[in-house]
C-alpha cells in the first residue's frame, strides 16, 4: 500500500483512470484529504462505498506520528516526526502575529558540510519522499487544528535541491489548489547554491534563498565545502540571470559568525560583490551549539554590518531566529541524532 501523500493530482489520476475509474475521483480524493483533513476513506461521502474500499487497500493516509512537541519561549514548537523506519525528522511551527510559518525538512541528515550546522555534522542518511515532506505539514497541522500554516520554508534538515525530485513533487501537491493550496510566493527554497538544480526552478515554483555566508571563495569553502563546486561568482551569475518579474528578488543568506566573516572589511567585500544585483540579504547571527565552534557576534557588530549595507543601498534584515532555547533554530536542528539517542 502506497502513501497518499506521495501522489501529485496528474499521478493520482493516472492510477484511478488506470483501475477504470473517472479521473474526477481523483480530484475528489484530494479535496477531501487535503482541502477538508479527512485521512478516512469511509467517511468520504460522496464516493460510492465500494470505491471508497477500493481506495481504502490502495492508499495510506498515515502521517508521521509526533514524537514530541518542544514548545520554546517564543511561541515557537520544534517538532519530532517519527518516520517508518524509525527515523526523526525536525520541523518547527513558527507563529508571528496572523503569519505561521512551518520550516521543513527535505533530507535525514546531509551532505553539504557546513561547519556551521549541526545537521551537516550528522552526514548524509537518506533522503526525505514527497510523503514524509508533505507528512511533516500534515502532522503539524493536524497537531494544531486552531492554527493555519500561512507559510512554509524549506530550512530544516537537508538540502532541498539535493532531493530535488522529491521537493519538486511535494512542491506540485503543496501548491494545487485542491491540495495544500500555496501560493509560490509563500513557499521558500533555501539552498547553499546548487547551480545545476537551481536553474531547474521557475520563479512561480517557489521563492529562493542562497546561503552565501562569505564574499571571498577562501573563507566560504573553508565554511561551506561546496563552494568547491559552486564558487561564488556562479552564484552572483546564476542570480543576475535569474529571469522573474521587478517584484522578485532572490534572498542570500548571511550567517554572522564572531570573528570569522562579521567585520567590516566583509561588510564591505559583500557589499562590492552585490553591487548591481538585484537581492535581499538576511543577516542571521550565528545559533550556538556544542557540536560547532562558532559563536554569535555582539548586537552591537550586527548592527554595524547591517547599518554599512543599509547605506549601500541594500535591503537588508537581521533575522530573529525563533527557537533557540529549544535547538529548533537555523543550524541547530539534529542535534539528537549527535547525542546518540537514535
């Protein structure tokens, strides 16, 4: 028995089509799964009952089960979705006045490296399916019936265009209007700049951040090993030709970290580097862990580094980093699977 959730509507109309059967149950199933949250088929009333036990041996509509909900200080509740194989997934429910934002996971683990991230410390697992993407915004959902998800970013564990089929898929069912019902401007894809698989996405899949993190290739290799492959001139490239409507601007995402890329000589590298580009910068200071040596550099110094780019003619924000206390921030996801407990 597959899982529901790892159908798109056109894949799901070929496999009810296929057993003879309208398409339009298929538009059916979804709006009652997705649409109305109901996950069981006897109660889909406006299908016949021995269709509705037709589906009920062909389709899953199991979702992660919660293994904990760790609610932060903030407002903030880190997730632990347990996978069938026993895996754990983090996802956090971020609320901030009308506007709920879920971060997701797209892999177990990853293959990036970063120094900077707990996750990259865990190496490479598996990747997530579209099921276990999409799972994560059912379970919480269902977790918190009195909340709408208004937004999701793709920040948690993994690298999203390194599962890019998967993400893809999970995108389509996410965004179908009789599905999840996103609109692309509220979907978020932050990656550390996969060229190859980042040309792949239109600006009306999703919105795209770029973690950047150093504007010379020497420290940014020595923070992110993927710069190797995909040196920060392709990145500025890649940016500059990205094709979308004036509205559009591509994030770059900034870790400060103290001592390390927070003086005012990067502010100033960083701000030469984007002359002319067309983007947003989110500064985030770093989240401390005891998995990574780094450290967060003072409100003062963030300040400063905002304030130089800021008269440079950017638009750029510090991002308040939700969670903390919690290990649910950017870079601090995972961390149960270094301290053994798997």
């Amino acid at each position: 028995m597959q899982s529901f959730y790892d159908f798109t509507l056109p894949d799901l109309e070929k496999v009810i089509g296929a057993l003879g059967n309208e398409k339009f149950r298929a538009r059916q199933l979804y709006k009652w799964v997705y649409n109305k949250g109901v996950l069981d088929f006897p109660e889909m009333t406006n299908i016949s009952k021995s269709l509705r036990a037709v589906f009920g041996t062909m389709f899953s509509t199991a979702l992660p089960a919660v293994k904990d909900a760790v609610v932060s200080d903030d407002g903030s509740i880190k997730f632990g979705l347990s996978m069938e194989d026993g895996n754990v997934v983090e996802s956090v429910f971020m609320p901030d006045g009308e506007r709920n934002t879920l971060c997701v996971s797209s892999q177990i683990g990853c293959r990036m490296g970063c120094r900077f991230c707990v996750t990259g410390k865990i190496g490479f697992k598996r990747n997530l399916t579209v099921s276990e993407i999409v799972g994560q915004i059912m379970a919480v959902r269902r977790y918190l019936p009195e909340k709408r998800i208004s937004n999701v970013v793709f920040m948690g564990m993994g690298e999203p265009i390194d599962n890019l089929d998967n993400v893809l898929a999970a995108l389509d069912i996410m965004k179908n209007s009789l599905g999840l019902d996103f609109s692309h401007r509220k979907v978020t894809l932050s990656s550390v700049g996969l060229i190859d698989g980042l040309n792949m996405i239109h600006s009306k899949v999703a919105s795209l951040a770029i973690s950047l993190n150093a504007a010379d290739d020497k420290k940014r290799t020595y923070l992110m090993p993927i710069n190797r492959l995909y040196p920060i001139r392709d990145i500025v490239n890649f940016v500059k030709g990205f094709k979308a409507s004036r509205r559009v601007r591509i994030t770059f995402e900034y870790v400060l970290l103290k001592g390390v890329n927070d003086s005012m000589e990067d502010a100033k590298q960083l701000a030469e580097l984007l002359a002319g580009v067309k983007c947003k910068i989110n500064l985030i200071p770093c989240n401390e862990s005891p998995y990574t040596e780094f450290k967060s550099p003072s409100p003062e110094t963030v300040e400063r580094f905002q304030a130089y780019l800021h008269d440079k003619r950017f638009i750029t924000i510090i991002r308040d980093s939700r969670g903390k206390d919690v290990s649910g921030a950017c870079g601090q996801l995972g961390m149960k699977y270094l301290e053994g407990s798997q």
